[in-house]
C-alpha cells in the first residue's frame, strides 16, 4: 500500500532553503518496491516526475544528476550502500514545494553467507555449505568448475563436487546469487577424508566429538571467534613441555589399506614461536601398532597448512591417528585435521616410511628369502613381538640373503635414510646391506654397506643414500646379505624413509646462524663457508693431536627427559687423510658422572659422511644439563660438520 504523509517543513542543506509543504501525494502511484535492498534499484512510478530535484532515503540524498532514468512518469535510482537498515522515509522533493512522504523498510543486501562447510569432500561426494541468503537462483563452482546442486534451502546447500577439479592440494569454492558471490575464507580439499569433525564444529565447550583426549585433556580447549580458523571452533592446545605424548588427540579408529600411502593434513598457528609437534599412527598398545611417528613440526605464528605422509605397514583392522603435542612449551591452534589417501602438499611434511612390514609382526610378508635360510623369530625382537632371523654359512655375503619387495615409494633423484636395529647371538657376527638385488651385471645394484660388525647387544645402524639412481631392473630392494660369517642374527625395526634434516632439539644444527646456540669450550672453532653439506655454511675446527677435550665444541643445554630415547645425527668430513673425532653426552662436570656417553672413535672420511647414534633410556645427570660435545682433538686434522640434530626417537618408528 501507497502511504503519503503531510509534514509542515523539509530542509535541505545543499541549498539552505526551507520549504512550505504542499501535499502532492496523487502524483506519486507505486513504487518497484516498498522494502529495498542496499545497491538495488528502486523504481517510482507517478505524474510529473520529471519536475522532480531530488529524493532521501532517510538521510542519504540522491541528487537528479544520481538518477540512472528520470521520465514524467517514472524515476529510477539505486538504494545507496550508505542508507541505514530498516524502517525509515522515502522523501520525494519537485522543484517549487512540492512534497511526498512514503514509509519503506531498507533491507541488507541478502548477498550469500557462508558459516561452515565440509573441508574435505572427494569427487562425486556431498560438500554441505551453512550459513544465510544460500537460496536466490544459486550458482556452484568448485575449483571454477560447474557443480550439481543436490539440495538448496536459505540456510542449507549440498552439491556434488564435479570431475576435473585439483584432488592434489588445497582449493576453492563459490557459491553465487543473484545478489552477489562468495567464498570461503579457509581452504578446501576434493578429497575423501577417514576422519569425523574435521572442522572440530561439533561437540559442545571444550570436547569434539569424533575425538578422545588421550593425555593432557585439560589443557585442550575450544577457541572460537576471530581466533579461531576462519572464524569458526579450533582447538587450543598447552602443551607439556616433556614427552610427546604428554599430550595426545585421538581420531576415531578407521579401517586403511594396507600397503597404501595417506596423508595427514592439518591447519596450524603458532602462538609464539616454538611451537611444534607430531602425528603417530596408530595409537600405541605395546604390542607393535603403532608404525609411524612422523618427524616434529615447527608451526608459524600464522594459519598455515601442515602434512605427515605414510604408508600402512600393519595389516591392522583398525588405525587410529593421534596427535603426539607435549614435547615442547608454545601454545598453538588446530583446525580441519583431516587423513586422506595420497600424498598431499610440499614441504612441511614428516617422512613417509616406504617400507612394508619392516618391523616383521606380519610375519615374511613384503619380503623374499632368495638364498639360505631366513625366518620370523619370536624369541628376540627390538620392538614389537618378533624379529628376522638368519645363520650364515661362513662363505659369500649373498649365500644368505633376504631381500625386501620392490620398494614402490623410492624416487630417483631423491636421498634415503635406511635404518635397521640388529644383534648377533655371539661373537665375530658380520654382514653388510645392499641396494637394489644383483641383476646380471646390468648396473641395478648401486649401493653395498661395508661389513658391519653386529654386537651382541642391538644396535642401531643407519646409512643414508643421497641421489638415488634410476636403476636397470626398475625396482628398489633392501637387501640383508648374511652369508660371510657363521654367526646367527636377529634383524628388527627396519625403515626406509625420504631423508630430510629433522628439526631438533638444539639449535642451529646447519649453522646458518654462525655459532649461535653452540659453546666452544676448548680449542678454536668457527664457520666454514666454503665447505657445508646443506646450506652456506658448516663448523668447522682443527685437531691439536692431544686429548680428545683439547676441541671441543658442545650445544647449549638441550631439553632432554631423562628416561627417554633420542637419536643423534649429523653430516662431517675431513680435509685430509686421517681424521678422528668422537661425540659424546653430558658436558663432564668432575667427574661427577653427568657424562653418560662417548661414542668410539669415529674415522671421518674426506667426503660428506652421515653418523646417526641413538640413546636409549637417557639416565637423570648430576649437573641437571644435557649437552651433546664434538671432541675433535686427537688428530691433527681439519674437521666441517653440518646438519646437527637431536631428535627424540620412539623405538621402531
């Protein structure tokens, strides 16, 4: 309905004159709309409109030079984004003191509002879109692809993610009416996820549905608001500043494939800076499930994606994803934690195990006994409940030899760190490893260990393979040759994984930074920026040809647990022939007993070598302070080391 209203005076600033009022209200018949949006078009439709100067809308004025059609019977002109929201005045000004007066309501713009969506969603799946204004002659794209809505209401949109879009990484959506287009201010993934309450939108206060706090759950709480990703629920974690499961986040069990490789992908920030963590899989029980730990992960202080990429080496019913949060102090955020299958992102990513069934608990499966004698033990085993076990014959390496499957994740082009724990029932026990299977001579076997002497104890041996080559056969093997000695072995916890520097406890491993977070106690060290292994620079320092504490150079204090186990590796060379350092861990503290390890001495070859160490059971020391020391003085050679870490190590990971 038409409604004029009489009012006695208008003024109008623009040209400071005040008006009688003459009620003109049969000039004006109807209008396109008596409740506007904001930047919609409003039509008037009347009599002698063409004498028309100006009109409000409220307060905002539209000057005849605004109007975008103007004719004696009609008047066209767009609601301003200005004009405030709800019940106000249409005041329509004709030259002389012509006057009318309507009441309208301006509504808000019902442009399409997006509040959750479903971050994950393969192709062919539903992605169910929240939020307000979703049903106006609604358009979808995924990835500027065409999708197929399946049901559209105002508050509520399901449609198909269509074939042709990315599945690798993280893309968009837009969701279009006829009042404008939208997207979300956080990322979405065309994948198929193995998880429930990836968003971490459901559950009430500080639980999440789908999710168990194994350890530490008071310290898991919900964040919402602006703090949270996207605006939406995240989780806020405090961590412990001990061990890494201090602080555990569960998924819901869910069956995988086994063999197959998957991803974990997860949204973090950072509070302050060092914060970090890692994911494991599956959740530990003692009896050999969990199979992957992924390397630490430092976040930033913004949003930003972090992945963990692994394969299923346990022939498990049911994997679980936990999130292993109390090792370090910074308190940070996560949102949309999701476990897809591939591998999904570049960069922060822990190392994928390559290897099937290295730890033996699936018996010789993923493995082949090509000559000799090779079997399951369940009287010795490193971890787990059984081990391999093999007897020479005192002839070739290759008499007894056990070799992997083809390995199908090893790149060309790429380095490897092979790992594996191993012990010798007595003495003189000697073997090496090897890559890939003797093939004819054809050139596939491109790497042999040398002879190791196994103890009677296990230990840990690592060695890494840098550019690994493309090879005749086409296929990647880990080989155990056996064959030399008499000597009965047990092999366990074996790992091929994509070698990447870990980020570690101390600080400034590649000693980009000079020699900061590192003491030089004895002799003189400094930086080397014609040698480094990574990066531009290395330590570097010369022997005295005295005591091995004569140099010596040690990290400042690291934060180690006693009772835990950490792994210890690094990259050196010597410039000349001859060279010997060892390490060790504590700083001696007269003889007080802080120092707890010294390795053997260590013949450092002239080209770039990796030395790998692991500490079980780390004991409580006097000083209270864990450092790990170069000892690099009884030679009289120039030594460079680079690439330092220390690592917390989980046995069999």
């Amino acid at each position: 309905m038409l409604m004029l209203v009489m009012i006695s005076t208008v003024s109008c600033e623009e040209d400071a004159i005040t008006y009688s009022m003459e009620d003109v209200s049969s000039r004006v018949q109807n209008l396109s709309s008596y409740e506007p949006f904001h930047e919609d078009p409003l039509t008037i439709s009347g009599a002698m409109l063409d004498e028309v100067v100006r009109v409000f809308i409220g307060n905002v004025e539209i000057t005849k030079a605004n109007f975008t059609e103007q004719t004696e019977s009609s008047i066209s002109l767009i609601v301003p984004a200005t004009t405030a929201t709800g019940e106000t005045k249409l005041l329509i000004v004709w030259s002389g003191s012509g006057r009318a007066n309507i009441d309208i309501e301006v509504k808000p713009k019902p442009t399409p509002q997006i509040l959750t969506f479903s971050a994950y969603a393969g192709v062919g799946e539903d992605l169910t879109i929240t939020g307000q204004q979703l049903d106006n002659n609604t358009k979808v794209t995924v990835d500027e692809v065409n999708a197929t809505i399946v049901s559209v209401s105002d508050t509520e949109l399901v449609v198909t993610v269509p074939n042709g879009v990315d599945t690798s990484g993280p893309i968009s959506f837009e969701v279009t009416t006829d009042y404008g287009t939208t997207s979300p201010n956080t990322a979405f993934y065309a994948m198929h996820n193995f998880l429930v309450n990836s968003e971490l939108e459901q559950g009430e206060g500080d639980e999440f549905t789908g999710w168990d706090k194994l350890n530490g759950g008071e310290t898991m709480t919900q964040v919402t608001g602006e703090a949270a990703y996207g605006g939406g629920r995240s989780i806020r974690v405090v961590p412990a500043g001990g061990n890494p499961w201090d602080r555990q986040f569960a998924s819901t069990p869910t069956p995988l494939t086994f063999g197959e490789e998957y991803t974990v992908v997860l949204w973090a920030k950072a509070e302050e800076t060092g914060a970090a963590m890692r994911v494991s899989v599956s959740q530990y029980d003692g009896n050999g499930a969990d199979y992957f730990y992924g390397a630490d992960q430092e976040f930033t202080t913004e949003w930003a994606q972090y992945t963990w990429t692994f394969t299923v080496t346990n022939d498990l019913p049911e994997h679980r994803l936990v999130l292993d949060m109390g090792a370090y102090s910074a308190p940070f955020l996560l949102d949309h934690i999701a476990l897809v299958q591939g591998s999904v992102g570049e960069g922060a990513s822990g190392a994928s195990e390559e290897l099937m069934n290295g730890s033996f608990e699936d018996g010789l499966t993923g493995w082949t006994v090509l000559n000799g004698a090779g079997e399951v033990s369940t009287g010795e085993a490193y971890c787990g409940s059984q081990s391999l076990t093999a007897t020479g014959t005192g002839g070739n390496p290759w008499d007894v030899q056990i070799a992997s499957n083809h390995i199908e994740g090893i790149t060309a082009g790429s380095d490897y760190e092979v790992g594996f724990w191993a012990k010798a029932a007595g003495p003189d026990g000697v073997f090496r490893v090897s890559m890939s299977q003797y093939n004819s001579g054809d050139g596939s076997d491109f790497f042999y260990s040398p002879d190791l002497e196994i103890p009677e104890d296990w230990t840990y041996f690592s060695f890494v393979l840098e550019d690994v080559p493309t090879v005749a056969s086409g296929e990647y093997k880990l080989l155990f040759d056996m064959g030399v000695s008499t000597q009965t072995f047990f092999i366990d916890g074996v790992s091929i994984k994509e070698y990447e520097v870990a980020v570690g406890l101390n600080e400034n491993g590649g000693f980009e930074d000079g020699l900061t977070g590192w003491t030089s106690l004895n002799g003189a060290h400094e930086t080397s920026t014609a040698e480094a292994h990574s990066g531009t620079a290395s330590l570097t320092a010369t022997g005295t040809g005295g005591n091995p504490w004569d140099v010596q150079m040690a990290t400042n204090p690291l934060d180690m647990q006693a009772g835990n186990t950490y792994k210890i590796s690094f990259w050196a060379k010597a410039a000349g022939a001859d060279g010997i350092f060892r390490i060790s861990m504590s700083q001696y503290n007269s003889g007080d007993g802080s120092d707890f390890f010294y390795s053997s001495d260590l013949e450092i070859p002239e080209d770039w070598s990796y030395f790998s160490f692991v500490l079980a059971d780390v004991p409580t020391v006097a000083s209270g302070e864990y450092k790990l020391l170069f000892d690099m003085g009884v030679s009289t050679q120039t030594f460079f080391v680079d690439d330092v870490s220390v690592v917390e190590y989980e046995t069999c990971e």
